[in-house]
C-alpha cells in the first residue's frame, strides 16, 4: 500500500475507440432498421394520404365524387367530430362515416341517437364487427369478407339494379330486419345492405367497402353510378371523418388502459414468445456436475494481486476499507506474539492490554492506532500503514 500511494491513477474504463469499435456493429443496425422505417413509412404515406378524404386527389381519395356531385347540385362538406356530425343530420342531409370502426362505443351510441328515424340517409364505409351493430341494430358483420371484389348486385334496390356490377366486395353482412335490401351478395351474403328506419322517409346503408368512392376505382364497373346514386338522394353530404384529436373520444366513460389498447393476437403473441424463450434456455442450459480443480493457465505473482487490489480501493477512494484491511492484518500477527489467541484478535478488552504490558505503552494510543477511525485522507493512510509497521517492528524486537 505504500508503494502504490506514489504511483499515479489508472483508469480501468474503455477509451472512445474501444466503446465504439464494440457497438459499431449495434448501431449500424439500429441506422438500417430506422431507416427501412422510414423509407417504408414514406412508401406508406404516399400511396395511402387522404384515403376516403373528398379533398385529396390520391388514389385513395375521394375528390373526384365530390366533383360529380357538386355538378349535380350536391355540396359537400368536411367534418372530423362527433358533435359536428350530430349537428348536421336532418331528412334533407346525407351521412356518410368513412371508418366508423374508429369510432368507441359511446360515440356509435350517441351518433345512432341522432340519425335513427331522422328522416335522412347514413351510410357506413366498410363498418366491421367493432361498429355496425350500434350503428345499424339488427345488421352483424361476418367474420369472413367477400374473396371477389367484383360483384353483381342481385336485388331490388333501384340505384343498385342501374348501376350493376360494382366493387363492393369486402365485409359481409347478414340482417334481421325483413324488409331490409340486400344487395351485391357473396357466397350468399349481402355486401351492401340497406335498412329503412321506422319513419319510411330515411334509411341505413352498410356498404361493405370503399372502392366505388376511390379515385383511381370510380370509373370502372358501375362503381360511379353507384356512389352518385347512394349519396346522392338528398341536398347535403355531410362527410364525417373520425378524428384522434375528437375530444368525444376520449370522455371519461370511454377511458381505457394500455392493455385494453393491445389486440388479443399481440398478447398471445407475446405469450408464445415467452415460452419459446424459455424452451431455449432448456435446451441451452449445461448440467452442473461436481467441481473439478483446474491448475492455472499463469502463475500470478502475490505483489500483482495486492498492486492490483491497491489500485481498485485507490479508484473508489475506499481508505476506509483499506485501513481496515491493513489493521485487521497487523492485529492477526500481533495477537500470537503477545499470547493472545487468534479468536481474541479483533478484541480491544483482550488484545490492547496484552500490547501494553509487552511494550509499557499508552494504551489509549495503541486503541487509537488498532481500532481508531479510517484516515481521512491519502497522506493519512500512509502514516498509519507507517504506524503500523513501527508497531509490529517494536513488538517483534527481542
């Protein structure tokens, strides 16, 4: 310990180089898979901005329906929350719900409050299981959607028997009301269903998906007459997108917490992955056996292991640690010559008055020097590693 008080600091902690040449091989990864995400996010948003949107010209837009039926007299408009949907039904307006399964259950709630037996048209896009029987009571969406996109319409509905074949193919509905129209059926089961409401003057029309009122789909088969026809028949299209930011849907009823958020595929998903770690682990693990001695591959000299263990307690200033190493050791050998047993070593009431007696000392002193306080600095820790080894020196001399 006195030796290694005089020799500067070694930092043991990786240079930069070393950290990098380590994680170089990590981040390159993390930069590859960040940007396969952006370039496939980029992708996405190119093909897929402003879907169902009657302002956005894309592919996937619906600019080109509002056109035609602003030609014939039809105004459209935009709204993005529940209380502005609400506002504008009336028998002389069309509602048209572009993803209603987006909207929560109190939200379907409140907007079937308003347009049943309001005397005007709503009709929903594409509504799932999540959404078409609050929507639409009476009508259930099939698990299995429709393998044609293609379909004829194979009823009594006007529009549908002039506009033909169209692209309604997609979710698959089944309904209990009897005088419901049922049209553009696959394997049996309708993919466009319409269902009056009590006052005989409105109606509820499930359209099992939006490829009549895409952009880049509204002249082909009879998808145009089709969607000219259904959203048509009244003055006024109010064009309802449901909206994140809709502070309906975030009303105190309708909170839930993350794990109502995850799909139940996810959670099984995760499940399965935890066993198929697990397994692993099995499969990886060795059986420990009996302990087997091992000669070392070098031979470490005591001066490197005491060196080394000096310059871990200088790194972590632990003087308190080494000054109880070095006393406990000096005790340890001071404690057979003065005819105290080992046992009693670390003892003060034993070991100090044996000291005293061999050496006609203060005692006070040696309780000081034996089992006193840790030094509070480096210059003190070498004046008791000096102390000590004059102590030890006094005792052994005949």
């Amino acid at each position: 310990m006195t030796t290694e008080a005089t020799l500067p600091s070694t930092s043991a902690s990786p240079t930069a180089r070393q950290v990098w040449t380590r994680t170089r091989g990590i981040a390159l990864a993390l930069v590859l898979l960040l940007a396969g995400a952006i370039a496939i996010a980029v992708v996405r948003s190119d093909t897929r901005h402003g879907s169902l949107d009657p302002r956005s010209v894309d592919p996937y837009g619906s600019r080109a329906v509002a056109a035609l039926l602003s030609e014939r007299g039809v105004d459209t408009r935009v709204v993005t929350t529940l209380d502005e949907a609400r506002a504008a039904v009336g028998p002389d307006t069309t509602l048209l719900v572009a993803v209603p399964d987006l909207l929560t259950h109190r939200q379907q709630s409140r907007l079937h409050s308003s347009t049943a037996n309001s005397g005007g048209r709503t009709v929903l896009v594409a509504a799932g299981s999540p959404s078409v029987g609050r929507l639409a009571p009476g009508v259930v969406a099939d698990p299995a959607t429709s393998l044609d996109s293609t379909l004829s319409p194979h009823c009594g509905l006007p529009a549908a028997q002039r506009a033909g074949t169209a692209d309604t193919g997609g979710v698959r509905y089944t309904t209990t009301h009897l005088d419901a129209d049922k049209c553009y059926p696959s394997e049996r089961l309708a993919t466009l269903v319409r269902v009056p409401d009590k006052t005989g003057n409105g109606d509820t029309v499930a359209l099992g998906a939006p490829d009549i009122l895409f952009n880049d789909r509204l002249d082909e088969q009879g998808n145009a007459s089709l969607a000219l026809q259904l959203l048509g028949s009244r003055p006024h299209l109010v064009w309802y997108l449901p909206s994140l930011s809709d502070t309906s849907a975030t009303e105190p009823d309708d909170e839930r917490g993350f794990f109502d958020l995850l799909p139940s595929g996810w959670l099984w998903g995760t499940l399965q992955l935890f066993v198929a770690a697990a397994l692993a682990a099995l499969w990886r693990a060795r059986r420990l056996g009996p302990l087997v001695p091992e000669q070392l591959p070098v031979a470490i000299r005591a001066s490197e292991t005491v060196e080394g263990r000096a310059r871990l307690y200088r790194k972590a200033n632990a003087r308190d640690r080494a000054a109880a190493a070095l006393r406990s050791t000096t005790r340890t050998r001071l404690a057979p010559l003065v005819g105290i047993p080992a046992s009693q070593a670390h003892t003060p009431e034993a070991l100090l008055p044996a000291l005293s007696a061999h050496l006609h000392g203060d005692g006070q002193s040696l309780h000081s020097l034996l089992f006193g306080p840790p030094p509070s600095d480096d210059a003190a820790l070498i004046a008791l590693t000096d102390q000590l080894d004059a102590l030890e020196r006094e005792v052994r001399r005949p």
